[in-house]
C-alpha cells in the first residue's frame, strides 16, 4: 500500500514502516540500536539522547528514514578501491 495513503487509513501501521525503513537502513550500515539512536539525536538536533524512537514524531521519523536511506546508498555506490 502507498505511504501517504497509509498514512491517512491506518497511522499506527505506518510508523511501523517508517521503523522497519529507519532499521533496514541501519542493518545495510551494520549499526546497533545505540548507533542508530546516537545518529537520530545528531541529524535531528535534540539537545537530549534519543532512547526511543517511539518518542519521534511522524516527521522526525521521515527526516530520519531519509536521512539513513541517504547514508545507506552514499555506502552502496562507494567505488572500492583495489589493494596496492
């Protein structure tokens, strides 16, 4: 089903994606829970630790979906370089 509609239908089933995005992203990276709650309190600039994503607000939740999805394809596309 479409995001936004899901959205609009069934908000709980769609902060599930948004969490299952947040940690697909976060296990390509090969980060932990405490990796990902440290980088969501940097990205989204809050003065106090993130401890649960659960207290993230809808947009909070986009920003950081993106922000990880972002991250993730930067690692993706990275050329490796041979071994000298």
């Amino acid at each position: 089903m479409h995001r936004d509609r899901l959205r609009r239908s069934n908000p709980v089933l769609f902060q599930r994606e948004l969490y299952r995005a947040i940690f697909a992203g976060a296990r390509e990276l090969g980060w932990d829970g405490a990796a990902v709650y440290a980088f969501a309190a940097a990205q989204l600039e809050r003065a106090e630790p993130v401890i649960s994503l659960k207290a993230l607000s809808i947009a909070e939740l986009k920003r950081l979906a993106a922000a990880i999805r972002e991250r993730a394809r930067a690692v993706r596309v990275e050329p490796t370089r041979p071994a000298a």
